[in-house]
C-alpha cells in the first residue's frame, strides 16, 4: 500500500514538471491564435447587432436632448365650454395654441367662477392671481368708460369694418392703451357677428311703445333706450329668466339666435327683434398679465396672437354659418321674428348720437377713441360704397 501512495506522488511531480516545459509553451501560442480568432468573432457579432438596430427600420430612437422653453398658464373664462360658439371659442384657443407650439406653450381653460368670479377676473388678471382671461370686453368695462367702445356700439361698424379699424385704425393700440395702467395686456382673439336685437313679450310699431318698457340692458345700449323711456335693469345672466316669470321685465337683450335658441329665451318670450343695432359686431378678448406677456420671446408671442388671429377666422365664419338652422328651430317653436319699424330704428339711432355726446363730453378717452373710429369710417365709406353691388 505504502508503494502504491509513492508511485501516486512521483507519478504527480513528473506530470506537472512535463506540462510546464513542453505543453504550457505550446498552449500559450494556440491559445494566444484561439484569443484573437474569439475576440474577432464577437467584434464581428456586434457590428451585425450594432447593423441590426440600425435606425432605419422598426426602432425609434430617441430624439436628441434639446432643451424648449415651456409655458404653463391659467386662463379663466367668462363662458362655459358648453356654450355655442363663445364657449368654443374659449376653449378651441388653448387647443390651438398648443399645437401651434408643438406642446410647448399651455393655456389651460378654466370654467367660469373657478378660479376667480368672472366679474373680478380682469383684476385678477393685473395683479398675476391668474395669468390670462377670456370673455368680451364688456365684462370689464366697468373699469374705464372708454372701453365700451370694444365691447358693444350701438349702430357701429359691421365685423369687416371693424376689425379693419382695430388692426389698422389704431384700434387695438388704443385699447391696450387704456389696459397698461392695470398692468393687462390685451389681444383680439375671437369676434362674433351681428347679434339680435332681443326677446320682447308684445309687437312694437312707434317709439311712444317703448316708453314704461321694462327691459334688462347693459352698456351702451341700456343708455340709448332709456332716453326712449325703458327702464333698463342690469341683471346677470342667470338672473333674467327670474325675472321675466316673476314680472319684473317684459324683454331682455341677450346674444345670437344659436346661444339664445341653447338657452331656452323662447320659453320666456315669444317675439325676436331684429337687427341687432346695439352690436353690429363684438370681439372677444384675451387678457393676459403685461409682465408675463413682456418675459415671453418675440416667437411665443407671436404664436400666441397667431392662435388668436384663428380664433377670429373661426368665430365669424361659424356664428355667420349656424345662424339660420337656429332661426328655423326658433319659428318651429312659434316664435315671432321682426324687423323694427324704421320710425323706431330712427329714434334710437338719434338717441345713440345724444348719448355718443354726452360720453365724449364726460370723459377724454372716450372722446378720443370715438373721434379715431368715426375718422376710420368716414374714409371706409368711400371703400364700403364702391366695393358693394
């Protein structure tokens, strides 16, 4: 047993002695060519993988990192989205203004009263409680008399006329003149057609009707016909059909056939007058913080008032195209639609022309920014006659 163990050992020592001076050398030199010949098949390998995920074909890489400047603003609304035609104008610019951006400017709409009443969102706006508001001018015109005069004037220029005045009449530069001391800055952003003249409960054929008429009416318009003798209250919206079922008016103002049609006037009044001589046209405003407007590049602003310039396309040709199926609906539901008498059209034209006067006389801007629009429209006129058949 023991000379078993020793030829083991002896065995042991001579095969590692030959596997270090005659094999080893030799495996150093085939494992060296085995190495490489290894090493250049998996090179090999990842240039068919790297060829493989080549980006021509099924994978989409990711985009260089760049970085893009990214706006996040709040814009409260004074109307629901619900509403036709100025709630889609409320919310159509925020969708706009997102893809002209590419998704990096985001105006997000906000339902009227949610982040601050209506009624205080053009001060909210000054002070940066929010960034933007949209709605008519007249929502805020209580702010400065002259700004009626871009909210609703009475037997004003038509859409076409108007809107060439406030491009290049000096219309919007004057009124973001009267915006600057509440640190506002404004921008056209959508515009309406001639609306009607509004929901009366009896027919009308001379002036002398309309003395002891107990109407809601706001602006303008409500200090023309209360030189006629109507007694004009001030209701909010949600207020008048109250008071038209309790007796305390006999007519309302309101807007165009489609949104009176939406919100059931019918129910309340059955004769419609016509035209609309309180607002031939309207603009719809984009109110904005002037110091968040001033740190936007010249490119975000311009997409912004590219945006709003849609807006306005938008708002003209839809209220023109949907008037008459609204009208059609309204005379299936018995209501009686009128023109007014021309005597009545005349007394309330000659008392427009008072109450023009009398705003002049009260008040420099007003008086300026009238001079500036009267000015504009005697020129057009020249344009405007020869250009109609």
């Amino acid at each position: 047993m023991r000379s078993i163990i020793i030829g083991i050992v002896i065995g042991c020592v001579i095969g590692v002695m030959f596997g270090a001076t005659v094999i080893a050398p030799r495996l150093e030199k085939a494992d060296s060519r085995s190495v490489g010949a290894s090493t250049a098949a998996i090179g090999d390998a990842i240039k068919q993988a790297t060829r493989a995920v080549t980006p021509k074909t099924t994978i989409a890489l990711p985009p260089v990192s760049r970085q893009r400047p990214v706006v996040h603003w709040r814009m409260g609304s004074a109307y629901p989205a619900s509403l036709p035609l100025m709630g889609e104008l409320a919310s159509r610019i925020g969708r706009t203004l997102w893809d002209v951006s590419g998704g990096g400017m985001e105006l997000k709409f906000y339902e009227p009263d949610s982040l601050v009443p209506v009624k205080e969102m053009f001060d909210a706006v000054g002070s940066g409680t929010i960034d933007s508001a949209f709605g008519g001018v007249e929502f805020w015109a209580d702010k400065a008399p002259a700004l009626a005069l871009f909210a609703a004037i009475p037997f004003g220029p038509d859409p076409d006329e108007y809107l060439a005045w406030m491009y290049f009449g000096g219309g919007e530069d004057s009124l973001n003149q009267i915006y600057r001391p509440f640190n506002v800055h404004g921008i056209l952003c959508g515009m309406t057609p001639p609306v009607a003249s509004g929901w009366f409960r009896r027919e009308f054929t001379d002036p002398k009707d309309l003395d002891g008429l107990k109407m809601s009416s706001t602006g303008l318009a409500a200090k023309v016909l209360q030189k006629l003798g109507v007694l004009t209250q001030n209701l909010r919206n949600e207020d008048i059909f109250v008071a038209f079922e309790n007796g305390n008016i006999d007519a309302a103002e309101f807007s165009l056939p489609s949104i009176d049609l939406k919100l059931g006037f019918n129910d309340v009044a059955n004769h419609y007058y016509f035209p609309g001589w309180r607002q031939p046209a309207a603009f719809q405003n984009l109110i904005i913080n002037k110091q968040k407007w001033d740190s936007l590049s010249t490119s975000q602003q311009s997409r912004i008032e590219a945006a709003c310039g849609d807006n306005v396309r938008y708002g003209l040709a839809e209220g023109n195209a949907t008037q008459y199926t609204a009208l059609k609906e309204l005379t299936a539901k018995g209501v009686n639609i009128h023109r007014w008498p021309g005597s009545i059209l005349s007394a309330l034209e000659a008392a427009w022309r008072d109450v023009q006067a009398e705003q002049s006389a009260a008040d420099g801007d007003f008086k300026r920014i009238w001079r500036s629009l009267a000015e504009f429209r005697k020129n057009y006129s020249t344009w405007k006659e020869l250009s109609r058949p």
